[in-house]
C-alpha cells in the first residue's frame, strides 16, 4: 500500500503515541538546551525532531520524563525532565500545545499541533509519597509506569527479583490514589504479578505505554497472554513498542547471552547506560539480529487478536532505545507501519482506533472516574510505613 495512502489517513486519524524519552536525550546530549540542540531542524543524533513528527503524521505525544531509579534525588531530576517538556512546548508553541485532558488533547491536534502529554516512568520518581504524585500530576503528568527497571519498596520490576509478589498495601494506595487523580496506572514494565494486581485494584482502565506481546517474543517486559486477554473487562490498552529486543525472539535470545555475559563481569543490566555500553562491545564479536517492521506488526495483530482491537495503540519508544527495526528507524516512518497494515486489510475504523481512539477513551474513562472518586473522598493521607510497616 502506497505511503502517500498512509499520511492521508494519518491526516485524518493522528496517531497518538505512548511514550517517547526524548526528553532523557535532550538531558544526555545538550543539558537540555535547545539552543544547543534545536528540534525544528533535522538533528541526526536524535529519532526526535519537529521535521520527522510531522513527516510521521504525529498528532500527541506522550513525552516520558524519565529518570533512572539510581539517579540521585530522583524526584529533583523528574521536576527537571517536566520542565525540560514544559520548556519544549513553550519554545516550539507553534508546534505542540500542552494537553491535561482529552479535550484539551482534541483541541491542539484540530489546530494543526501535536498535543503534548507528560508520562512519568518510574514509582522511584514519587519517593513513596502520595504528596508528591499529587503534585506530579498537577504539573500535567497523566501517567505513572509503576516501576522501571528496579524493583521499588512498593512493587515489583519484570526485569527484577520478585520481592513483594506485586503490589504491596501501599502499593494498591498509590493506584487508587491515581484513580482519585485521573493518572493513568502505567503497567509498562512491572512483572506480571504487579500487572494482575493493578488489574485487580484499579477502578479505572490500566495503561501499557510501550510493550509487545510475550507470546510472540518472550521478554520479560512483554505482557502476557491472559493480562491482554483482561484488558477487554478492564477497558485498558497495550501500546505495542518497537525496540527489537521487545519483538524480536532472535534478538531476546540474543540480549539474553549478552545480559549473562554482562553480569559475569560486573555489569548491572537493569543500568541502561551501562548495559548499553556492554552490549555494543559484544555486538562485535556476536552481530545482532535485524528486528523488522513486520513483526512489530505481528504484535499489534497479536494484542488486537488476544485483546480487541478496542484495546491496541501504538508507543514506540524513540529514543529511548539505541537500536530499532528496519523500516522504523525515527519518528518519521510511522506511515511505513500503516501502510504494512493497510496491506493486511486492516479497516479504517480499526486503524483509526489503533491510532488514537483506543488510548483517548482510556484517558476520558480516568477523567470520568477521578470525578466519580473525588465526590467520595479527598486526597489520601496514608503513608508506607502505616500500611506496609
């Protein structure tokens, strides 16, 4: 199917994309100064800039405000991640607008920008503190991944040992607590025992930002089959992501020979810098697989199979990932993706709910239950040391 097909119907329907830790680049390669870095210009180290959104038929952005859970003061460098994104719409106001709720979402993308929402990636960035996400979310972050790549005091990482078995007291607080908000519960990341427990205790629809499908690729950080089978009870939506190791069997099996490696010398994994910088020294001498488009979009055929396709969108992770599919290089290729399903028949009402619709509806069931909640109560006041001693 032609491209110039898919931009037509990307004109129409514009994708609303999960997660993109262009804002973590920005703070690696040009301490956030966009003067030193400018986005309105083609920028070759980045798969993020204002060109390449607008060639790849970009309408909203979840932008992530990511920190490593080992940084330092974790939730000074999320302040500073949520003023770099703050910052970026305000320069570039021609280009994005900040958008809170759903409406305000529909009211940029109809004047031509791309909507721009904060998603924060990580409990880390919360230090154990209902205060604090409270304030997370006033300063416009409307989801939280519950953990990264660490386990938390208060749940459970996939890519971790198992400590709690999930969610902890405090753990399930912090998701009624997002309820109560309108904050999206991110289950991007967590083990699939903190997946059935955000399932559980949620009274709104769960949230997978960026994630595939472990039955087509069994890594932990992929979700399995019966979660995506309850998000059709649930209301949520899994973002199916592009980074290989995610979508790629032969590409897990290979980051699982180079992770053991890794850890035989010292190196912690769950690190991303670090593991990154192992990994290109062992691509060396064991060349990488070549993750493609298509098996990207076998996972999102998979998830609207197993799941709905009410329950199905996209959340590529560009550039929070150094390597990527052959046909999804930048931001730019999004119609390439479309145009692949466009030949698999896909219609337009289901490409048009893939796109967008699937994740707004999510984000207009929050606002609808925060306003049910907040009629029942006010702001928890509870701490983790009272509910999980």
């Amino acid at each position: 199917m032609s491209h110039d097909v898919a931009r037509e119907l990307l004109s129409r329907y514009p994708l609303v994309d999960g997660h993109n830790d262009l804002a973590w680049a920005m703070r690696l390669q040009a301490g956030y100064d966009f003067e030193r870095l400018d986005i309105a210009v083609p920028q070759p180290t980045l798969h993020t800039d204002i060109p390449k959104l607008r060639e790849g038929g970009v309408g909203a952005q979840f932008w992530s405000v990511y920190v490593p859970a080992y940084i330092p003061d974790p939730v000074t460098a999320t302040l500073e991640q949520i003023d770099a994104v703050h910052t970026m719409v305000t320069r570039y106001a021609h280009t994005f607008g900040l958008a809170r709720t759903a409406d305000e979402l529909g009211v940029v993308t109809a004047d031509g920008r791309i909507a721009s929402l904060l998603g924060a990636e990580g409990g880390h960035s919360i230090d154990c503190s209902l205060g604090t996400l409270r304030t997370l979310y006033a300063l416009g972050v409307r989801y939280l991944t519950l953990t990264h790549n660490h386990n938390i005091p208060w749940a459970d990482s996939a890519t971790d040992v198992p400590a709690v078995g999930g969610l902890t007291a405090f753990g399930e607080e912090v998701v009624r607590e997002m309820n109560r908000l309108g904050m999206l519960v991110d289950c991007s990341h967590v083990s699939p025992d903190t997946m059935r427990s955000a399932l559980r205790v949620s009274k709104s629809p769960i949230l997978f930002s960026h994630s595939s499908a472990r039955a087509l690729c069994d890594h932990p950080r992929n979700v399995p089959d019966d979660v995506l089978g309850s998000l059709a009870a649930n209301g949520g939506v899994c973002m199916v992501t592009f980074v290989p190791k995610f979508v790629d069997q032969a590409w897990a099996d290979w980051q699982a020979e180079a992770d053991e490696a890794a850890r035989a010398t010292g190196v912690d994994t769950r690190d991303i810098a670090a593991g990154d910088a192992f990994d290109a020294r062992w691509a060396d001498r064991h060349p990488r697989p070549v993750a493609r488009l298509e098996q990207v979009a076998d996972h999102i055929e998979h998830v609207r199979d197993v799941a709905g396709i009410e329950h199905v969108g996209i959340g590529g992770d560009y550039d929070g990932t150094t390597t990527l599919p052959a046909g999804l290089e930048d931001v730019s290729c999004y119609p390439a993706l479309v145009a692949e399903l466009l030949d698999r028949r896909w219609s337009e009402p289901d490409l048009a709910a893939l796109l967008g619709g699937n994740v707004i509806r999510v984000l207009r069931a929050a606002e609808d239950t925060s306003r049910s909640l907040r009629e029942l109560r006010g702001p928890s006041l509870r701490t983790i040391v009272e509910l999980d001693g």
